[in-house]
C-alpha cells in the first residue's frame, strides 16, 4: 500500500484526473473518489473520467464502486485508467440501513440484497411479490390473485401472536404502509436491502422486530443523457387450473344414484330416471319425454370456469430520463401499467410518477425523492365467501347442466325464471346476474416524497437532516343497480329494494423527521471509528368517512345525485373513524473497525409512544455486534481456495408493532338505551398496564467465498424470544367483555438459513450460475397466561404452551367403516368409534398453518447477448383447512353441485376400502376431521425469463440507439403440490374460494438511448 511521506508544510494542492473501468475496461459511471480519511466524495461521470480538486500532493486516494474492490492509489494530476475488480464475495457492498452505510466487511448485520435485475421487468405481480424465493429467512406468500394484491410477508417466523408480524417497509429513509403496494412501481427501485437480525433492527427500536425491508430508488449517473424505453404485453390464466367438480352426465348419473340407494331428490337426474318408480308407472309420452330431458340436460355441460373467469391481458409502458454531473444527477421515470385479472370484472390500472434529484457540491449535498401515483382496482363478488349467488363460490356450487341463457338471449335467474322451464336451482346464474349489475372498485393515491441534506462541518463531522411523508387517499365504491334483480330485493344489503351505493374515503399519511450528527475518522491507518446520533419523531394519521345511500335511481349510476334523501324506507347509514399516534425517539449508533479485519458495533435507540400506556411509554433498544474480516488474517490472505471469509455475530432487543392506537384504554359503544334512555356501554376493558411487546434476538453466521469468488455461502442461524406478548384471552362470560388484551405471552423462533450461489462456467462469452437458498424456523408457544396454558385460537386452532402458533385443534380422521360405511373417529385414547364429539376428541396432531421451511432456487445463463433465467420458490411442511370440500362433499349440500369423488369415491357396499370409500356413506353427516386440513405445501416454478440484447456494433451505426433487448418471460408456469384446490398459495387460515394466482406469459422490449 503507497504511504505518504514527507514534511505536510512542504505539500502543495493538485487537481487529481483520471478514468476509472471496469476489468473489462468499460467505464464505470458512478465510481466514488475521496481522499482516505475524509467524507468529502467526487463522482465518475458517464465516460468514467474524474477530477479532484485541491488534493494534498502524495494523498492517497480511495476508489470504489458497489461490487467492485475498493483500490488506493496515490494522488498525482494525472492518473490515466484505473482498473477496478470484482469484490471476492462482495464484502465491499454497503450494507444500507436507513441510518449507517458499512460495507459488509464492516458490518455485523445479517442482511439479504435483491438488485434492480431482479425485481424489475417482473409481470403482474407487486413489489413484495417479487422477493418470493429471493431471500434465505423470508417467507413471502400471495394473499390473493387479485391484480394488485399485496403478500403476506414474514421474516424469521411468526412474531406475534394479537400484534403485527409485517415487516416494517422504509423507501428512501421514508417508513411506508405494508399491503399498500398497487401505485407503487417496482422499475423504479435500484434494491432491496433485508435487515434480518437485531444488530441492523435495533436501529429501529419498536419497529424493527419483524424485519426491516429497506428500498432504495434508482438515481442517476453522471455523464450524458440517458433515455430508457420498456414495455410488455402478455395475458395471464389460472395458474393451476385443477377442478374436480361433476361435469353435467357425472351428475346425472349422480341424482340417480341417491334417488336409487336413498331415496332422495337431487334433482332431474331422479326425478326423470327410468330407475325411478314413477318413470315405470307413466305413459310412453311421459318417458319419452324424461329420456328427451335427460339427454337435453347432458347437452349442456356448463363449465361455470368459462363464465366467472377468462384470459386477462397485461401491458406495461414505462419511459425515464436521467443524467447529470458530478455535481447534480437526475431521474425521472413515467409508467403506465394495466392488467385484467383472470376472474372477470377484476383488474388494476396504475400511473406513476418518479421525481429524483441528487446534488453534491463540496461539503453540502442532498436528495429529493417524489414519487405519486393512481391505481383503479376492481373486484370480483365473494371472494372467500361460502354464500350462495357469489362468482367466486358458484364456480363449484353451480350445476353443470344449467345454462345461463335462455334461448332468446335473456340471462335467466331466480327473478324470472318461472317464465322459463327451468330444473336446476339458478345458483349460477344468479351470481352472473349479480357480478353484472354490481361494481367494486378502489381508487388510490399515493404519494411518498423524501429530502435529505448533509453538510461536512469538519472532514470528520457531517450533521444530517431528512424528513418525508408517506401520504395515501383510498376512495371504495360499491354498487347495486337498483333494476337488476340483485338490487330489486327490499334485504339489509339493498334497503327498499332499488339498489345501493356505498361510498367511503380513507386517508392515511405518515410524517418522519430525523437529525443527526455523524463523526467519522481513521487514527493512524488501523483505527476506524464512526458515531452518529439522532432524533427522529414520527407521527401518524388516519381518517375514514363513508355512507350506504338506497332509493338509487337507475338513470343515475355510481354517484350519490342518484339516492333518494328524506325517506324513512332507503334511510342511509354512515361509517367513520379517526386515530392519531406518535413516536418520539433519541438514538445513538457506534462502531470501530481495527485494522480493516475486527469489527465491533453497537447502538442504543430510546422510544416514547403515545400507542403505549403511560407508565410504559418510554423504553430503550439496543444491540452490539461483531464481526472478523478473516481473509485479511495472514494465514489467509494467499489462499487460493479461500477468496473472502467473515464471521460475525450480534445480540439486541427490540419490539412489535401494536396492532391498533390506544388499545390500553377502555373504550364504550354509543347506540345503546337503559330505562327507554340513550345510553352507552363498555366494549373493551382496556389495560392500564399495557406494555411493549419485547423480542430478544442473538444471531451468529458466516460469509465464505471460494475458488477466486466462484462460489459463495452465507449462513445463519438465529434465536429470538418474544416476551409480553400480546394475548387477546377469552374472559369469564359474566365479565361482559369479549376479550381481554393482555401483555403475558412468550414465544420461541429458533431456526437456521443458509444461501449458496456459484458461477459453474464463467468465459467472456459464455456464464452459468446456480443459486438456493432456504430457511428452517421452529416456533414454539413458551407461556400464555398465568391462570391458563391455552385457549382457542379462532373455530379450527388452539394456542397452547409447547406448539407451534397456528396449530389446528381437530379431531383425528380414522377413515370409514368397511362394512357399514360409518364416518370413524379416533378417541384420545386411541380406540375408534362413530360417535363424533369435537370436545372430547380434538387433537393437535394435523400441524400448523404457518410454514417450517421456505426458500427458492434459481439459475441463469448467457451467451454473448442471449440470456435465460429461471427462478423456483418453495413452501414446505404448512398445513391448511380446506374448508372448500365441507360444502363440495357433503349431503347436506347435495343439491348443488358436488366433487368427483362423491360420485366414485363414497362408500356404497359393504366391503368398499381404499379409494372406494374415501368418503364416507352418503347419509352420514360429514364432520370437520383431520381429514378436512391438508397439506398445502407447494414448488412452484416462479418465474423463467429468457432475453436477447442486439449487438453493440450493430447499434452504434444509428448514433442514437445505444441498446436494445428483447425478451419473453412467464410467471407461475406449473406447481407441484398435494392440495386439492385451485391454488395452494394462501395465508388465511382455510381454503374458501379464494381468488388463485395467475399464470403470466409476456413479452418485452427494452431500449435504451
């Protein structure tokens, strides 16, 4: 390493220029320049050339760039081309955490980062979406395929039983609302930067316990103007299109079945089957005229998939322009997204915006973020809903041999369909009818702007300032034609019978401010230290307004001019709320480095809630690490086996959001009366003594890098205990309260995570690389209450000490009686019998709803300028009720429609087994058994793009196009999986005709100029 010498009077100031390249010599716009010691930086502009100004002659110079080695050079005017190399496994890349900057030899933390290749260009799917599979620890699970639907997003397992376990979301320094992804625009973000241990999560004391997902927006490069065009265009189908329902002839063959062993009507399958008694007992006319219908009705065959659902298109357009200096860099972007869902009458539409701006000019510089965008959804009818005349549920309760239509065209349903010979009993067409005449939609805005400033006091003190506000208006909608038959019913939905509007306004928005003052210097070339303190105060408002108006008029639609006012009989009803909350906090963050090999770091973070009761509205966080850059020990640094080692580990504290304001205070109900007199009544209890949901967290991992950087492991493992939780426990009935909200339980997640990626043939021309990841986590309940080890979690689950959270309480399925065809169950202790008690006989033994193992896989290829890329995710050991098969395979529900398996799996005859008695015999009352919770497990091929980029040569000679790719890419193509549904993919608690992801197939262009 060069070292200055000489007498410091006798130096004189220089203007340092140069040109930094990649190993390939390609410029590297971007690259950083400072003199080692300061924080003053210079930036590379678009051709990869510098000048530094007023430089200590024989300083020495750092040159660094994300990925690459950081290299040191002395300082002299004219430096010619700097070569920089690739970081044997990328310990130089920075570690963002909204509040330190340490490159990974630096830090302790265990953290994942997703790149822009990553998450963009991914077809109809939001940002949280995208990181399915990416990130070892993270579980990431769809919640709908509902265009625009946000995941459900967990890291490290399930942290809190009553609070929140959403990882908290932080875009440019900014904290933003989980599940409220539609407007936001996944091309516009640069990375994604996953804090996953207490040593970064502290920082962000009683938010960070869930994991912090931080995103950083795409800025611009120095150099010349840049201009980028992309768009996509494709369509989307079920991603998994398994159905068992009847088809029409299978129940025919069905309703004749029963009518002949039982002697009940179905329907026409009976009522005109020459088994029937009154068939032998007609005319010639009579007979011929049942064969005529039953061979009518066979006909028809309606596949009720083709009516609910249908090929939804996908396009997506996006334009930026960025550039800048080395002093002030841009970006802007416009897109424009549209995707139809595959259930009719859902979809999303969005516009966005990007605004960034960076500046740097010598000791002062900032940033300024705007985003704004709007999306319009729309949904489908009874998503999740096991009611009746809904799309989603009449897709399996509808009859194959109902026809919607009439012969002249008219949609016959329960309304008028005494004009019309009708046999079936109209279920789906009565939810036709009611998709079409009814509308739900949700129109949001979203804006989220973000500006920083730093000003360098001294070379070693920088004071920051940042503030931004994450603001959304959510507007819903629902409406009923009031001249449908859906709307023409005088029910609590439509009042009077002509039709409703529902319309109501959300408002939420989010203020963050945070100062801080930063003091950085390195002591004789081995001591490293950095301190930065800060205050932040961040507050939190929210309002909600609607009304439900009837009396529509028809001429009218969708607007509040077409209700009736002032009638007793449409008497509108009106919602609202209003909460506000605040965090004030004082922080402090430290580390030192010695000798660029040992680390240690550590911070302190002191919250003060207006969400906590008073006597605990105060409380501290902390966390301390270390870690040891191995590879820089001499007994390694000329390994060739070994390219890059680090060892680190940390512990600290942190807490769980709460999952409302003021849950400590005891709240009353207005709209209540005593004695004839308008009074009010306690709701909740409330909890004077209400506190912070506390995790203690330890880590302890690795990063290895071998064979010159080709292959390289990181993994972790990890304990957390979560103390106080929050207990919603059932009370004595007399108390009058439904729940008490308690801070008594304790929770174990213990688990290990581990990612290997490595480079199987790396040529100029041609590379393949291999990569997995995964995580194992094992909850535990530890303690709920001090006066009881469980209660029921919900009508399915039990939470008890020494399970895992989710677990379902059930009793266990024993099968069917050979002889009688008996549904069988088994007793605690272990003998079988008919009788079915779900008191006394309900185990734990059907496992738990939240999944033990989690990861993905995934592979690339290129050759020249042809690329291919397929990335798998999988979800291992989680169980789900599927509650979809009480309703499709139960006599009780018989006269709709029911699954094959009622048809060729029930019990018949005696001596029936195996798959002739999956089901137990007809009449027998079906039961929620062990039988009803089924794996739901799944691999799924994610995602497999495959892409093309034209020669350079061949672009350079129009002067203006300076790159152009193709691609084609699909999205969910097949899934592997025991479940019996449409879609294994879900985090609720039971399979209900929920709305299944879709399968994408798009194709692309990306051009650059």
């Amino acid at each position: 390493m060069p070292v200055a010498n000489g007498n410091l009077e006798n130096l004189k100031s220089i203007d340092v220029s140069g040109k930094i390249t990649d190993e390939n010599g390609t410029p590297m716009p971007g690259a950083s320049v400072k003199v080692k010691g300061q924080s003053a930086v210079t930036v590379a502009d678009y051709n990869g050339n510098f000048t530094l100004r007023n430089v200590d002659e024989n300083a020495i110079l750092v040159i660094s760039y994300i990925g690459y080695a950081d290299k040191e050079v002395l300082a002299k005017t004219q430096l010619g081309s700097i070569k920089l190399t690739p970081s044997a496994g990328n310990l130089t890349d920075v570690v963002v955490t909204g509040y330190t900057n340490y490159t990974k030899s630096q830090s302790a933390a265990a953290s994942s980062l997703v790149s822009a290749d990553k998450i963009n260009d991914v077809p109809g799917l939001t940002l949280d979406q995208i990181l399915q599979g990416r990130v070892p620890g993270m579980s990431v699970i769809s919640t709908s395929g509902q265009p625009g639907q946000s995941a459900s997003v967990v890291i490290r397992g399930i942290g809190s039983v009553n609070g929140s376990s959403t990882p908290l979301f932080v875009l440019d320094g900014v904290p933003i609302e989980a599940g409220y992804f539609q407007t936001i625009n996944p091309e516009d973000i640069e990375s994604a930067t996953i804090l996953k241990d207490a040593s970064a999560k502290a920082l962000y004391g009683s938010r960070g316990s869930n994991g912090v997902i931080v995103l950083t927006s795409k800025k611009g490069k120095s150099g010349r103007l840049a201009v980028d065009y992309s768009s996509q265009y494709g369509f989307s189908n079920l991603s998994r299109p398994n159905f068992e329902m009847m088809n029409a002839e299978q129940r025919l063959q069905f309703e004749e079945e029963i009518g002949v062993s039982f002697g009940r009507n179905l329907g026409p399958g009976w009522t005109y089957s020459p088994k029937n008694p009154t068939y032998a007992a007609g005319t010639n006319a009579t007979r011929a005229r049942a064969d005529f219908i039953i061979d009518s009705l066979k006909q028809i065959n309606t596949d009720w998939r083709d009516i609910f659902f249908q090929r939804g298109k996908f396009q997506e357009h996006q334009v930026s322009i960025s550039g800048g200096n080395e002093k002030l860099r841009f970006y802007n972007s416009l897109n424009y997204y549209s995707q139809e869902g595959v259930a009719k009458r859902t979809g999303l539409d969005r516009y966005s915006l990007r605004s960034n701006l960076d500046f740097n000019d010598g000791k002062f510089s900032g940033s300024t973020n705007l985003s704004v965008g709007y999306s319009q959804s729309s949904f489908t009818e009874g998503e999740g809903s096991t009611s009746a005349g809904t799309a989603m549920s009449a897709v399996y309760y509808a009859l194959p041999y109902e026809s919607p239509y009439a012969y002249d065209g008219t949609l016959v349903h329960p309304g008028n369909r005494s004009q019309y010979f009708i046999l079936d009993q109209r279920e789906g067409s009565q939810a036709l009818e009611r998709l079409l005449n009814s509308s739900d939609k949700t129109d949001q805005l979203k804006s989220i702007i973000s500006t920083s400033f730093a000003y360098q006091i001294l070379p070693e003190l920088k004071v920051t300032t940042r503030a931004g506000i994450d603001y959304r208006q959510s507007t819903d909608q629902q409406f009923v034609n009031p001249d449908s038959y859906y709307g023409s019913r005088s029910v609590a939905n439509t009042l009077g019978g002509k039709g409703r509007l529902t319309d109501a306004s959300r408002r939420n928005f989010n203020i963050i401010s945070t100062t801080g003052l930063t003091y950085a210097k390195k002591f004789n070339d081995v001591h490293d230290f950095e301190a930065s303190s800060y205050y932040e105060y961040v507050y939190n408002n929210y309002n909600s307004f609607g009304f439900s108006a009837y009396g529509i008029d028809g001429r009218l639609p969708e607007t509040p001019a077409g209700a009736t006012n002032g009638s007793a009989t449409y008497l509108p009803s009106t919602t609202g709320s209003k909460t506000k909350s605040a965090l004030a906090s004082f922080m402090g963050v430290a580390r030192y480095t010695y000798n660029n090999k040992y680390t240690v770091t550590g911070s302190y973070r002191y919250d003060g809630s207006t969400r906590v009761a008073p006597e605990n509205k105060w409380h501290g966080f902390y966390s301390f690490g270390a870690s040891w850059d191995a590879k820089k020990e001499d007994f390694l640094q000329k390994s060739d086996l070994i390219s890059d080692l680090k060892i680190r580990g940390s512990y600290g504290i942190t807490a769980s959001p709460f999952g409302g304001d003021f849950i400590y205070l005891p709240t009353y109900t207005v709209g209540t009366s005593y004695g004839g007199v308008a009074a009010i009544r306690p709701s909740t209890a409330g909890n004077a003594g209400f506190d912070w949901e506390y995790v203690k967290e330890s880590n302890v991992g690795f990063d290895l890098a071998m064979f010159k950087n080709r292959l390289r492991i990181t993994a972790d493992y990890y304990y957390k205990l979560t103390t106080n939780m929050f207990i919603d426990q059932p009370p004595s009935a007399t108390s009058g309260f439904s729940l008490l909200s308690l801070s008594s339980g304790k929770m174990r997640n213990k688990g290990i995570e581990f990612e290997v990626s490595g480079d199987v043939i790396k040529t100029q021309d041609f590379m393949w690389s291999i990569g997995v990841n995964a995580g194992y986590n094992k909850n535990k309940i530890l303690h709920v209450t001090d006066i009881t080890d469980s209660y029921p979690d919900g009508d399915t689950r039990i939470l008890q000490v020494g399970l895992p959270y989710g677990t379902y309480y059930a009793p266990d399925w024993a099968g069917v009686n050979p002889q009688t065809g008996d549904a069988q169950y088994y007793n605690l202790d272990g003998s079988i019998t008919t009788t079915y008690n779900v008191n006394t006989q309900s185990t734990t033994n059907s496992g738990s709803l939240y999944p033990t193992f989690t990861g993905g896989f995934n592979t690339s290829l290129s050759y020249k300028g042809i690329t291919a890329s397929a990335l798998f995710s999988f979800v291992s050991n989680v169980m789900r009720w599927n509650n979809e098969d009480f309703y499709n395979e139960n006599q009780r529900y018989a006269t709709s429609n029911q699954t094959v398996r009622m048809l060729e799996n029930r019990w018949q005859q005696p001596g029936d087994t195996g798959n002739d008695a999956i089901l137990q015999r007809f009449d027998v009352p079906r039961n929620f058994t062990s039988k009803d919770i089924q794996d739901a497990s799944f691999l799924r091929l994610r995602n497999v793009n495959i892409g093309y980029s034209l020669p350079k040569s061949l672009l350079e000679k129009t002067k203006i196009i300076k790159g152009v790719k193709i691609f084609v890419q699909g999205q969910n193509l097949f899934t592997w999986t025991k479940w019996r549904g449409l879609d294994p993919e879900n985090n609720a608690v039971y399979g209900r005709f929920q709305y299944p992801n879709t399968r994408t197939y798009t194709a692309g262009l990306n051009v650059n100029f």
